[in-house]
C-alpha cells in the first residue's frame, strides 16, 4: 500500500482475476479482507472489494468497511453482464445497504 500511495494512486482494488466460478469469499477470508482494507486506510487509499459479488455479501462484506464494492453481473439481468442492469437487483442493494448498521454502512 505504501507504493501506491506513494504512486500518487486514489486507492486498490481486490477482484478474482480467473473466472472459474469462485467468488471473492471463496478466495479470501475475514481476516484477510479487514487486513486489505485497513492497509488501504491507514495509507489514505479507498478500497474495493470485487469478485462475483452478489447482494447477498453486502452485509458480510460491509464490516471490512470497504470504500466500494464492486458489481458486475450481481446486478445484472440473471446475473449476466451482458444483459444489462436489473433494476431490481438494484433496488434490493440499496435497501441492504440502508439497512446496515450505520458503523458499517460508513
């Protein structure tokens, strides 16, 4: 983190780099995910979590305290990038998203 601050870079991304089918939380765990995103604080850097999210990891993945997460089919028509967003899908991310306690929501 210090190199990218350093690189004058606004912040990092995780995301799964092959598509095999798992996702973010398949690949890492809790710790390594709160290590990530303090590392990116303590450095003045926002952070992103990405990799096959779905809505259903807002509230598991809030508590990180991420800058962003980072959709792509998750929010897509039958989760499928290429069909374009659901407005649906959207809808129930923001009321997930409301519904986070405000500690982790911030």
């Amino acid at each position: 983190m210090p190199a990218l601050a350093a690189a004058g870079l606004a912040g990092a991304m995780i995301d799964t780099a092959s598509k095999d089918g798992r996702r973010l939380t398949d690949r890492l765990g809790p710790a390594d995910l709160t290590a990530f995103t303090e590392a990116c604080r303590a450095h003045g850097l926002l952070s992103g979590l990405a990799g096959s999210l779905r809505v259903s990891d807002i509230p598991s993945l809030a508590p990180h305290r991420p800058s962003y997460l980072g959709f792509r089919g998750g929010l897509c028509r039958a989760r499928d990038r290429r069909l374009g967003l659901d407005p649906e899908a959207l809808a129930e991310a923001v009321r997930t998203l409301r519904a986070l306690p405000a500690r982790a929501a911030a």
